[in-house]
C-alpha cells in the first residue's frame, strides 16, 4: 500500500510544526512564516491547512494553546511544545522530510 501525497505533505508539515515551536512559543502566522524560511520556500503554508494541523496536533496533546498579546498588542493564540509533543519520537527530523519532498518533485 503507497500513501498519497496528501498523507506525506500532512506528515510532513506537523513535523515542521513541532521543530518550530520547539525554537520558541509562536503564534499561527509566525510559524507559517518560519515554516517558509526553514524549508528554503519549498512550503507555503495556507490557514486552511496550518490551522487543522495545529487543532489536531492539540488535540492529539503534542501542543498546548494559550491566547497572548502578539507583538502589535493584538491577541493571538500562541502554541508551545507539551511534555508530550517534547519526546525526540514525536519531532522526527522535519529537514530530512523537506528534503525528500524536493527529491519527490522532480
């Protein structure tokens, strides 16, 4: 049985999800944004799929939620790392992901 590709990419960015707030508590659009700079703009991420990858990995209690004021005083909900999320098994390495989807597109 082969995944789809829509298995992979899904796989894939909530490993880029959890080594990005592993660096510091970040808010949904700064971890869009850092997602890009970390796979060199391979990923784009949207809110229509940032956003059901970030409830389901709170959901699945790899992250926690907390609404903060953001950098220009307006509230945001901020995602960290939960004890859970923190076990070297659940943050497999998302560089190595990155580079066989480049692989995988050409």
């Amino acid at each position: 049985m082969t995944a789809k590709r829509g298995d992979l990419v899904q796989g894939t960015l909530e490993m880029l999800i959890l080594k990005t707030i592993a660096l510091e508590p970040m808010h949904g659009f700064g971890i869009s944004v850092r997602i890009g700079q970390m796979s060199g703009g391979l990923f784009h991420v949207i809110p229509g799929s940032l956003f059901p990858a970030l409830n389901r990995l709170e959901r699945e209690g790899r992250i926690k939620g907390e609404w903060r004021a953001s950098e220009n005083n307006r509230r945001a909900r901020y995602y960290v790392l939960s004890d859970l999320g923190k076990k070297p098994s659940n943050r497999r390495s998302a560089h190595g992901s990155v580079k066989s989807m480049q692989l995988h597109e050409f």
